[in-house]
C-alpha cells in the first residue's frame, strides 16, 4: 500500500500465487502451524496491552475496515471476499512438510 500511494509502479502477476504457497508438502497450508501462529498472535496482543473479548474483536474489524478502505481509495478496488475464504479450501489438517522443529512441537 505504501508503495502504491508513493506512486510506485505495482506489477501484476497473472496467475495464482496461492497454488505455489499452499500446497501438501507447505506449511502455510497446515492447520496446525496456522493455530500455533494465532496463539503466538495472541500472546503479542497481549503483551502489548491489545484488549481481548469483545473490545479486541471490534479493534480487529476496524483494522479490516480500515485496510479494506485504503485499498479502495489507492488502488481503486478491495477484497469483496476475505482472504482467509478464499484459501480455506487449500487447508488440510496435516501436511508433510519438514522444518527446523519436530513435528510433535507444533
């Protein structure tokens, strides 16, 4: 966004990233690591002093908000339907991916 509203010229890719980023052997496509992710979320929130409940999820939706209104006044168009939507059909429980930590961590 940062570098649209400085007038940077912005490529487009015409194909789907989304097909190279989750994928069986990813991790991004992993339920567990995306559960471990939200709680480390949660735990940062919190440390900051970022209410929870309801006040949090209002906080959270007028980020959305706002996000999806930046995108529409600089580039002219937003995401009418959210990402995580869109990508939920790339989950799985369980991928076979291999990284630093075991498995069993996660």
């Amino acid at each position: 966004m940062r570098l649209s509203r400085d007038r940077c010229a912005i490529g487009h890719i015409p194909i789907y990233i989304v097909n190279y980023r989750y994928h069986e052997h990813g991790q991004s496509a992993d339920l567990r690591v995306r559960a471990n992710m939200a709680r480390e979320s949660a735990a940062i929130r919190k440390e900051y002093g970022v209410p929870g409940g309801l006040v949090g999820r209002g906080l959270i939706t007028y980020a959305r908000l706002k996000r999806q209104i930046e995108k529409l006044l600089i580039r002219g168009k937003c995401d009418l339907i959210p990402g995580n939507l869109l990508l939920k059909k790339h989950l799985r429980a369980k991928t076979t991916f291999s990284s630093n930590i075991g498995v069993d961590k996660l």
